[in-house]
C-alpha cells in the first residue's frame, strides 16, 4: 500500500520533472530538472531494495554529470534571462530518433514478463547486501565488460587531454 | 513623421553617449573576446581598503588587463589649502594619509621652516623623530593585519593590533590624538614629553623583536603565504624606478633609497640603521622589507631614546606666519615612501599653491604592469604589498 | 533506573522493545501497522532536525569562543551567560531582516539554491551513529550514502553563483564546484581504505570493526590525515575557503543572499563541519566506543575533538591559491590516497 503511494509519486515526480526538462526555456533550469528526474530514478532504485545502485546512481549522474553539465552552463557567457530555442533545424532525424527510442521501450515493457521479473526482485531484496553481490559479479562473469567500460573511460579521458592541448598549442 | 524620426535618432544617440560615459575603462567592452569578461573590484571590495575601483579584465580567474579607477573621494585638498592660513593647513596633511600622518605633518612643517628660515631645538627633533618611528610602526603594523585579512589569514590582525594599541596609547600620550596628531608646530614640537613615556617607550622597545618574529612566523613565513607571494608580482628596478615607485615597495626590488639615508632631514643622519631590501622584487620581497623596516625603527627609536638632550621644544617663531614670497620643495620618508610638500608663497599668510606628491599615487600606478597575468587572487596579494591608502591617492 | 541506564549505554535494545511495544497496542487497536512506522519516521526527522538545529547553535558558539580564545580576544560574552544566546539572537535577527531578491536574479535558482544545500547536510544525519544502536537508519550504503547526499550540495552552490547573477558569486559557485570534485576522489580512495579494512559501508559495521579500541586512526594514520585536510576543502573552510574568500570574491556564492536564506548557507557551513568531524569520527576514531562514559557522549567528543583541529587549522592559516588548490589536490593527496588504499589492500591479503 504504502510502497504504492511511494512508487505512483516517484514515478510522477519523473515524468513531471522530465517533461519540464524537455520544456524548459531556461538551459539552467533544465539541468536542475534533469537532477531531480534522476533523483527520482535513485529513490526508485531504492525501493527496490538497490540501494547499491541509488547510491552510485546519485554520486555519478547527479554528483558528475550533472554537475559538469551545470558547471558548463555557468562557463558559457551569462544566458541569465534569455530563453533558449526549443526547436533547431534538426526537426526531422529528431523525430526518428524519439520514434525509435519510444519503440524500443513500448517492445520493452511488453516483451517483458513481468511476473518472474517482480518474483525475481522480491527474492533479490530478501539478500541483505547486494552490493558484495555486485562486486562478484562485476569481476567474474562481467570481468570483460567492466574492463572494457574503464578502457572507454580512459580513452575518453586521453581524448579530452588531447584536444584541450592541442587548442594550447594552436594559442601559442 | 521624418521630424519624429530624427527625434527618436538623437533620443538614440543620446542614450548611446551616457551607456558609454559609464563605461570608463581605457578597454572597450566590444573588444572583449569570447572568453573575457569584466570585473568591478570595488569601488565597495573588501580588499581595496576605501573607495578604490580597480576594472579588471579576465580571462577565467587570469587578469589580462585592469585599469585603476581612482578619484572617488577626492576632496581637493590642495585647493582648499590655498585658501587657509598656514598654521590652519597642518590639519590637512594628517588626512592624506590617517595611518601614518606624523610624517605628512612633518613634510609639511619642514616646508614651511624652509621657507621662513626657522632652525629647529635639537630636542624637538629628537622628539619628532621618535613620534615619526613610532608612527612608522604603527602603519607597518596596520598594514601586516590588512595583509593578513587580504590573504584569508584572520588571526594576524589580533596580534598586530595588540602591540598597535601599545603604540597608539604611547602616541597619544605624546600628542593627544590616536590617528591624526596635528602635533607639529613651524619651529618645534607642541609639548614636550609627558611623564612615563619614556618608560612605556623602553618596555616596548624590550619586547617588541620578539613579536616581530613572531608575527613573522605566523604568516611572513607560513608555506601557502611563500608560496602565494614568492614570485608573484615581481617589480623590476627599473620599472620601479621609471614609475617613481618610492619606499619599501621600492626597497623591495633590491633599490636602497631610503631619504632618510640618501637625502636626511632633520637628525637622521646622527642615527645608525640599514635600509631594508629585498632581492627579487617579488610581493614577498616587499612584506619582508616592512618587516625589517620595523626592526630598524625599533633602533632608532633605542638611539633616540637613549640620545635625547634637555632643552626647548620650540624656537622663536612670529605670531603671525608670512614666509617671504618664494618657493620650496620639501620631502620626507613616509611608511609609504616619499612624501613631498611643494610650496609657492606669495608673501601672504595663505600659500598661493600647494602641491602634495603622494607615493601611494605612484605606487599604484605601477599595478597595472606588475598584476598582469596573475590571478585574481594575486591581485588582492600585489595590491596589499604596495600598501596603499586611498585618501592620500585622491587627495 | 535500569532502564535508563540502558537507554543510553545499549540504546538499540529498549528501543526495539519499545517498538514492539507499541506495534503490539497499536494491532490490538486494529490499525494498519504502516501508519505506525509512519509516525515513528516523522518522529525520528523531528529528533533529527533537532540534533541539527541546537547542534548547529552551539557549534557556532564553539568556533567563536575558539577563535576568540586564539586571537587573544573574549568572544560573545553579553547575551545571555557566557554569551550562549548570542546565536539566538543572530539567528532570530537573520530571521526578521528583509529578504532582498535582487532584480537581475534567476529566480527558481536563486530561492531552490539555500534549499539544495540545506537538505542533503540534513539527510546525511540519518546514517550518523550516535550510539550503540542509536542509529537514524542503518543503511547497508552507509558511507556510500554520505558520499552520494554530501556530493548534491554541488549543484546548490552552482545554483546560488549562477542564479545570483553576479560575476562574484559565478566565480564562487564555478570555484565551489571545481573544489568539490576534485577533493571528493582522493576523499572516496580514503574512505574506501577504512571500507576496505572493516569490509562493510554499513555505518554500525564500521563502528563494530573498530571494537575493543583497534581504531582505524592507528593503521589508516596517512588516511586519517588525508581525510582531514581534503574534508576541510569539501566544506569549504578556511585554508580552503575560496568559494567564499572574502578579500577575492566579496562573499562568493553568497553575495547576493540576506535574511534566512543567507542563515541556511550559514547553517550548512557549520552542519558540513560537524558532519565531516562526526565521519571522521566514526570512521577513524572508533565511533561512539569509549570506557565509562555512554556511548553518545564519546560520539560527541570524539566528534568535537576533530571539530576543534579543523577550526585550529581554519584560524590559523591564510587562505591558499586557486591554481595551488587544484595541484594540491592532484599532485599530492590523490597520489597519496591511492597509495594508501593499494597498501591496504596489499596488506589485508597478506596479513
């Protein structure tokens, strides 16, 4: 009952704040909508009884690309008061690319059984501590995964040092 | 219609011509590049110590241009001056610079000695003397709890201002006043000493090194202040010298003009001390020789103490002040650095001008070529060290 | 007087048995048992905001009367006795003072800003140990937890410097920022250290590995260090302090804010500070443990015992260089810390 309640206004709190993402004129409102949308996924996580993933959820959506998202707001020249466009040139392949996605969650949610999935999670919460689970099975049968996901990163980090030193030497 | 038109036009233009007098910066707004911005600092900032305006240009925190924006408390002193009786302008010259006016006053009594010829008893010098060094300190002082505010340090200040206060008690037992003395007179001294001074004087002398080192250790030499300061504002000689950069900011960049050595007025040249300089000419350079300075003031103050004949304390001076017409130039080693007082007399009781030349003006001047390419942060850092006081900028 | 007695030494006991106790009337009078866990959650936030608030006055207090004591100087001595209700009356006059908006201000991120940074300081309350089993709620994230809430504040001095439209506060908010992230890694390498060594996040867990006084401070002493230095930058405070350096940035992020809202940054400060003390005292410390004393008072002074070194440090030193606060971070304790989880590490295996 309660777990209803709590589950109907997350799930109301994201969409809300998602739409007003979407829909803000404000690019800085936008990145604080876009906070508490994934806020409300972390609080939704938890419930579930991962409160391994709400954790990591918050610290890394929201205490990083959130904030690096807003940090990059503020080094843009002050937009303070000035409303951003929301429609560009771009109108079609947007179209696509949302029509896409949408199909790809509605195939989703009804290719899903959702009975054994709930079951599955009902018996996943009755674990004490999932975040040892995790961790097993992040370095055994997701070892490749994982070290393919930290390659990534470091190629993303290399990347950016890159193209940051080459604009300093085009300076000089 | 067409008449509306042009209304509207100069309506325009006028507009235009205010937005651009409000802007007054020798860099222009439009000349900005995408990634500069500018920055008030002040004419209200915590660190500009008065009404001082610096406009800085900047690029993330890096300073790439800044132009100082002096002239907010202008009071025209000079002119007002002209229209006073010498005896009413000493007050004056202890408002150019309230935190070390003994030496303002000085210039200024020395000017008017010249002019009328007076000779001065050795123990009123004495006693000038000791009221300048005493002075000097007290500045230092002042200036090492504003630096310590200006770096984030907040505790500095308490312990400057504890010997500061014993100063300042010492002072005005002398003169009466704390901050601004008016204690001078043409030909003398307004009273002679009053009893305990001398002993107040030794006690401070006794223990007054030990604090320096102390305050020494608690932020001259503390490693984020080194390092914060080490090589940051470096002021060549020459720039220094082509500026007229004067005192301990000059000093700093390893240039020994202290007037009291190289041009002495009054006793100065019966007392034995070292002009303080630094090597680099960096803003640690410039905190150490305060520093030192106020050792060497403290010996002064020993050789005055212990050398301080009997006698009057004012000459023969007219009722009425009216130097012969003429004109003089007089200059003193202020804790800025060198105060001038220049005179023209036109035979009547009122100067017929006056001009003051204040080291904080050229002190500041220099700013622009020292700061930039510094940080924010480093502005605040140069701007402390060259110890500026605002009135004495605007006059 | 028994009863008492355990209360404070062995707080979890009577405390469940006073559950049961009222969930036993509370079916016999036919209640859903939801609403009664309710208003047991509502109660323990009220016991929670408490400890915040009256926590909060005392340690403003505290860090007067010690940096008076520092700078030779007598402190807040007229309201009240000894000056005690010297932030009563700041706080009752931050209160009435008008609240200016200025013109120019963004304002959904003007007025959220106070609110952002206020929340997450008191979330993180709910996973302090105070005692034995004196615990808000013992979250198996525990640490994870604190990391995760602390690391929101981010935003809401982002929200404060860009909202305020004002180049000082942009400046501090886009500072604060830059801090934060970089002291938060070498913050989690350290963290992770004690995690590694107690083998668990839960908070109790920590508090229990560290029973029979093998504190963490004496294997984990570089961490221990770290973890005071790069929690001093995480909070903002001086040598730290320049978001908010005051002779730079006027007031930083906080320039533009009066009245209540400028009271909730203030808050925060000082409920950053206690939090940062109370986590490191649980986590280096031993937590509440201690010998005849009850548990929540050892937790107290442990807590105020790192209070009182970051205060030592705050009035002490002058503030650092942006550029050398970024290196600093970086160059030396981000090395450090990982050197010191990989120790670790290699020495649990072995050993």
């Amino acid at each position: 009952m309660v777990e209803l309640i709590l589950f109907y206004a997350f799930a109301g709190v994201i969409i809300f704040s998602a739409m007003l993402m979407v829909l803000s004129r404000n690019i800085f409102h936008s990145a604080l909508f876009l906070a508490v949308t994934l806020l409300g996924v972390a609080a939704l996580f938890a419930m579930m009884g991962s409160f391994f993933i709400a954790g990591i959820q918050v610290l890394l959506y929201i205490g990083a690309v959130v904030v690096l998202t807003i940090f990059v707001i503020n080094l843009t020249k002050q937009v303070i008061g000035q409303d951003a466009p929301q429609v560009n040139e771009h109108v079609i392949p947007a179209i696509i690319t949302s029509l896409l996605a949408a199909c790809l969650i509605i195939l989703a949610v009804l290719k899903t059984d959702w009975g054994t999935r709930i079951a599955q999670s009902v018996a996943q919460t009755e674990l004490t501590d999932n975040t040892a689970l995790i961790g097993r099975q992040l370095l055994t049968n997701f070892v490749i995964p994982f070290e393919v996901v930290s390659v990534l990163l470091l190629a993303a980090l290399i990347g950016a040092i890159a193209i940051v030193s080459r604009d300093k030497e085009a300076e000089k | 219609m067409k008449a509306k038109k042009v209304v509207k036009d100069q309506k325009t233009n006028k507009k235009e011509k205010t937005e651009n007098m409000t802007i007054k910066a020798p860099f222009e707004l439009e000349k900005l590049s995408n990634d500069e911005y500018i920055l008030n600092m002040g004419p209200q900032h915590p660190s500009t110590h008065g009404v001082l305006r610096i406009i800085l240009k900047l690029d993330g925190e890096v300073v790439k241009d800044l132009y100082a924006d002096v002239g907010y408390i202008h009071s025209s002193v000079e002119k007002m001056c002209e229209n006073k009786k010498y005896e009413m302008i000493m007050p004056y010259t202890d408002r150019l610079d309230y935190l070390s006016a003994v030496n303002y006053n000085w210039a200024y009594a020395l000017a008017v000695e010249k002019l009328m010829g007076i000779t001065i008893p050795e123990r009123a010098e004495y006693i000038r003397v000791m009221l300048a060094e005493l002075n000097r300190i007290m500045s230092h002082l002042l200036w090492y709890s504003a630096y310590g505010m200006d770096v984030g340090a907040l505790t500095p200040i308490m312990y400057a201002f504890r010997e500061r206060e014993e100063v300042i008690d010492m002072i005005e037992g002398m003169t009466g006043g704390r901050l601004t003395h008016n204690a001078f007179r043409f030909g003398g001294f307004k009273n002679d000493l009053q009893k305990g001074f001398m002993d107040s004087l030794k006690k401070f002398i006794g223990h007054f090194n030990d604090k320096i080192d102390e305050y020494e250790a608690l932020l001259i030499n503390n490693v984020i202040l080194t390092a914060r300061t080490k090589g940051v504002g470096i002021l060549s000689k020459e720039t220094a010298m082509s500026y007229g950069v004067t005192g301990p900011s000059l000093r700093g960049s390893d240039c020994a003009i202290d007037l009291r050595k190289t041009a002495p007025y009054s006793i100065y040249d019966k007392f034995d001390f070292k002009v303080c300089t630094g090597k680099n000419g960096d803003t640690w350079d410039r905190l150490k020789v305060r520093m030192d300075e106020m050792r060497e003031s403290t010996k002064i103050l020993k050789q005055a103490m212990e050398g301080i004949p009997a006698g009057d304390i004012m000459a023969k001076v007219p009722k009425i002040i009216k130097p012969a017409p003429g004109e003089v130039y007089t200059k003193v080693e202020s804790a800025r650095g060198e105060f001038g007082v220049y005179i023209i007399s036109d035979g009547t009781d009122k100067p017929y001008r006056i001009k003051f030349r204040s080291p904080s003006f050229s002190n500041l001047s220099v700013l622009k070529e020292i700061a930039i390419g510094s940080k924010i942060a480093d502005v605040v850092a140069i701007m402390g060290s060259l110890d500026l006081v605002i009135p004495e900028i605007d006059r | 007087m028994e009863l008492i007695k355990e209360l404070f030494y062995n707080s979890g006991k009577p405390l469940g048995e006073l559950y049961t106790w009222a969930h036993g009337i509370w079916a016999g009078w036919g209640a859903p048992p939801f609403l009664l866990d309710l208003i047991f959650q509502i109660i323990i936030g009220v016991a929670v905001a408490l400890v915040v608030v009256l926590n909060a006055l005392w340690i403003i207090y505290y860090d007067r009367k010690l940096s008076a004591l520092m700078q030779i100087r007598k402190g807040p001595n007229r309201v009240g006795p000894l000056g005690l209700l010297q932030t009563i009356a700041d706080t009752v006059k931050l209160m009435i003072k008008e609240d200016i908006n200025p013109k120019a201000i963004d304002v959904l991120s003007f007025w959220v800003a106070p609110l952002i940074i206020f929340v997450p300081t008191f979330a993180v309350f709910l996973v302090l140990p105070f005692g034995k089993g004196l615990i808000p709620a013992d979250l198996n994230i525990g640490i994870l937890y604190v990391i995760a809430i602390t690391g929101l504040t981010v935003i809401g001095i982002l929200a404060a410097g860009w909202g305020s439209n004002n180049k000082y506060s942009l400046i501090g908010g886009l500072r604060s920022a830059a801090q934060i992230v970089s002291y938060e890694i070498p913050m989690m390498l350290v963290i992770l250290s004690v995690v590694l060594l107690s083998g668990s996040m839960k908070m109790s867990d920590i508090v229990a590995a560290q029973a029979n006084y093998k504190w963490f401070v004496i294997p984990q002493i570089i961490g221990f260090i770290v973890f005071l230095i790069v929690g001093n930058a995480e909070i903002n405070r001086a040598p730290f302090d320049l978001p908010e350096a005051e002779s730079e940035l006027v007031a930083g992020f906080n320039t533009e804010y009066s009245a209540m809202k400028f009271a909730f940054f203030y808050l925060a400060e000082y409920t950053n500070l206690f939090l940062t003390s109370a986590i490191g005292a649980t986590l280096f410390l031993g937590g509440w443990e201690g010998p005849f004393l009850p548990p929540i008072v050892w937790f107290f002074i442990k807590t105020y015992f790192v209070v009182t070194i970051l205060m030592w440090i705050r009035w002490t030193f002058p503030r650092i260089r942006v550029d050398h606060l970024m290196e600093f971070s970086w160059k030396y304790m981000l090395p450090i810390a990982l050197l010191n989880l990989v120790i670790t590490a290699i020495v649990i295996k072995l050993v």
